[in-house]
C-alpha cells in the first residue's frame, strides 16, 4: 500500500492565502517569540498543505507530548465504542466500573454518564481532578471518591481525570487500552505510526493527557476531522460522530459565548467551540488541532509557551485571516520562503566574558511545590543544573554557547530528552534548555539577587520569569 503524504501547494495564493497574511503571522510572531515558543506548525486548505513551519530543532515529525489534546482521541474511542454497541452515551460511570465506587455512593454517582464526563458536566468537585495520592487506590476510585458538588449536565468544570474515567469505561467494555483500541480503527487507517500513551499505574491510557504524536499526525487527524471522518474516501471515524462530538453541549460561558475569549464558546465531547465557528483540540502549553468547516481550513500546532490566548490569538488573526488578506506576489512569496527556511531556536545570549558561575543550591515555589535547583561549575566550560521536583529529579549537564545534548531525564513517568547551553550575559548566567520532545523550557537569565537568584525568562512547567531563587545552606 502507497505511503500517504499530504501534497503541498506551489504557492499560499494557489490555495487562495495570501502570503502577505502569513508574512505578517511571522512578523507578529517575531514580537513575542520568547514567550511564544512555537516547535512546528502546519496549515492545510482544501486537503494539501498551504505552509508549515519547523523551527528547529524541532520538525513536524518530531514525537510531542500532547497533554490535554490526547482528549480529543478519547474521545473518538467514545465514539467507536458507542458505534460498535459497547457503551451507550447515557451509560453510568457505576453501572459501567461497579468495582471502582466507593460503598455507599451508588446513587449519588449514578448520574454522571459516559455524557457527562466527555463534556465536563460530570459535577465532580475539583479537587477529583487528580491521580490517587496512595497507592493502594486506584486512579478511577479516588476520582469517584470526591463529592459530586453540581447536578449532572448544568455545571461546565474542566477535569482531566473525568476523562480518564471514559478511558477506564472503554477498557472494561473492550478489553483493550484506548491506545490499542485505537489502533486498528484510527491510527493505522491514518497511516498514524502506532503512538504512546502514559498509563495509569492500574495499565490504563491516562484518557485525558498522555499521549505522544507529531505535528504532521495532528494535521491527518485534522484533516479527517474536517472531512466528517473520511479519509482517502473511506469512512474512518463513525459516520455522524464529528459532527455530534464538536457541536456545543455544555455552555462554559455565563449566559452568551464570551467575545474574544476562546475558552467561552461552548464544549462539546472533548472539544472546544471556538471563535469564528471553528472547533479544536488543545493541550496545555499551546498544542493545537484547529478545524475550520467555512474556509476547509486545518492548522495544527506543537508549541512551548504559558500564554494560550496570545498564541491561539495569533493563528485566529493572522493564520485563519489569511484567505483574507490581499495576494502576496512572487516576491512575497520567497520572502516567505526564505523566512521559512531560516527558522531555528539559537543558544543562550553569551557576550563571551569571563566569570563566576553562581554554583550553590536554591529553592523556588511552583505551583505549590517546592522545586530545589543545584548549579555546579563542571571541567571544559559545562556547568550542571540538578533540578529537583518532588521525587523527580532531573540532572543536566549544558555546554557553553553551541546547544548540544544536555541529558535524558524522567519526570511524571515520561522521559525527556534535553538540549541546551549556557552563557554569560551582562555578569549573569543565561540559559537556553528545552525538551526535544515536549514543551518543557527555560530560557532567561538567573541574576545575583539578595539570598539568592532571580530568574527572567520564560519557564515552561518550571518557574517563569521574576521567580526568585532563595539560597539554602548544602
């Protein structure tokens, strides 16, 4: 059988895109690059590729972490297993994983159906949105431990872990993970190589963040989503599903969607209403499969970034915009070529001086955890940055100017594989680290302040910028 490889058009205009439009994408971009940290980018219009992006080292088949989009396939196992006669969309998470309720709350739980958790009306209090602190109980029971705090259907309250619950319904009812559910009916049908996805310690498909593909992967699915579940001619996803998966169900805005606010469209079964009509999936730190029916548009995006709003604002305006926009002539369009073709992330600002390294151990706050940071000065220009997270520890030795391999560390059960450098900039240590895979960053400056450090930059699933270091006694 044939490989499939999406075609791409000779020129944005071909495809009825103004290059200029995503010209300006790039020059907008360009304002806001160091806390936008796109990785790989891809625009399709009418079924072939109109512009991708890879700003390397990264590239659109780079395997990334998903995070909250792997909800979207869920959801499409949902959608299989309803289809197949396996699960019903009013099942009840109690009648479906009896084993998993804690005694004495049948009735209250009772209500929340396989409905429900896809659209994050299942009431359950926030506090549910968690994995199981101990270790003799399961994910599923410590979820279903926790007060049902809304009536079932009336209250939007996002929940990664209501997710896994469908992910856990569907396990039971096909003797398979989702993955591997998915495996015959989505992702092989795709031409989808055969993905990770993190488990649970019980061995089941996390279901709401978890799983690992590359940006040229979301685009297929994309494209698939687009076409109403067919793919090359053929009906891959069941035949109605799309369009009930991404219609509003649950209203996660006061009265009316919310202007400008991309997060206050409606919900669908793990989908997000979106401005201008269109629908996505999302992940945290900007991970995003963009669908728009009007203009036969998809866009999927791998980033690394703590500001959602300002990087969806920019593919609203500038990307989707585009059709929009006036003609781009041949000029116009090797700019962009040229500006395309350049794209990569340096090393860390370094004026070459001499110095000292400001090696001690530190303490930061995040999130509510204590994160402990070791600098050490090591033989031929390397320094290490021990990192400590809990019970993850991430140890990881930088090269001075040039990024190169900097360590393959766990963290949440995931290995990540660093790259990265140091330099000196002003008297400060500048550090340019990030996960191949992954949007884990941090790239800035840590300044000598007093009792410690102060960091300014940008930290993805680390501390951000303005975080202050306190120095503790080794």
């Amino acid at each position: 059988m044939k490989t499939f490889a999406f075609e791409t058009w000779g020129s944005p205009e071909e495809a009825g895109v103004s290059s200029g439009g995503i010209l300006r994408f790039l020059d907008e971009w360009e304002k806001v690059r160091k806390t936008i940290q796109l990785h790989s980018l891809i625009v399709l219009r009418h079924g072939k590729i109109v512009w991708k992006m890879n700003v390397a080292p990264y590239s659109d088949r780079t395997v990334h972490t998903m995070y909250s989009l792997s909800k979207s396939f869920t959801s499409a196992a949902a959608g299989f297993a309803v289809n197949e006669g396996l699960l019903r969309w009013d099942d009840s998470v109690v009648d479906i994983l009896p084993e998993e309720v804690p005694e004495g709350r049948e009735d209250v739980l009772r209500p929340i159906t396989l409905e429900a958790l896809l659209c994050m009306g299942s009431g359950l209090d926030k506090a549910s949105d968690s994995p199981s602190p101990d270790p003799a109980v399961t994910w599923a029971r410590h979820v279903l431990s926790h007060e049902v705090q809304y009536p079932v259907m009336t209250h939007f309250s996002y929940n990664s872990f209501g997710t896994y619950l469908v992910s856990c319904m569907i396990q039971k009812v096909t003797g398979q993970t989702v993955r591997d559910y998915l495996i015959p009916r989505l992702f092989a049908p795709l031409g989808i190589e055969t993905p990770e996805w993190d488990q649970s310690p019980e061995g089941i498909s996390c279901g709401g963040f978890g799983l690992h593909l590359a940006t040229e992967s979301i685009a297929r699915f994309g494209q698939c989503l687009l076409q109403h579940g067919k793919w090359q001619g053929k009906q891959v996803l069941p035949e109605g599903w799309v369009e009930l998966a991404t219609r509003e169900h649950i209203a996660n805005y006061e009265g009316h969607p919310q202007e400008g606010n991309e997060w206050g469209q409606g919900y669908g079964f793990q989908f997000w209403r979106c401005i201008g009509g269109r629908y996505r999936g999302d992940g945290a730190m900007g991970q995003g499969c963009f669908v728009d029916e009007r203009q036969d548009m998809v866009i999927a995006v791998t980033c690394g970034t703590n500001d959602l709003g300002g990087e969806f604002g920019l593919i609203r305006e500038y990307l989707f915009g585009a059709p929009e926009a006036a003609p781009g002539d041949a000029a116009a369009q090797e700019t962009l070529r040229q500006r395309t073709e350049a794209l990569h992330w340096g090393g860390p600002e370094d004026d070459g001086t001499d110095g000292d390294i400001p090696e001690g151990v530190y303490t930061s706050e995040f999130q509510g955890m204590t994160v402990g940071l070791r600098i050490e000065k090591l033989a031929g220009e390397r320094i290490r940055l021990a990192f400590s997270f809990g019970e993850d520890r991430q140890n990881l030795e930088l090269p001075r100017s040039t990024p190169g391999p900097a360590g393959e560390q766990r963290w949440q059960g995931t290995v990540l594989h660093f790259i990265g450098a140091w330099g000196r900039k002003d008297g400060k240590l500048s550090v340019s680290l990030r996960d191949v895979n992954g949007p884990e960053t941090l790239e800035g400056t840590f300044a000598p302040a007093e009792g410690g450090l102060t960091f300014e930059g940008l930290g993805v699933d680390c501390p951000d910028g303005g975080s202050f270091y306190r120095k503790v006694a080794e």
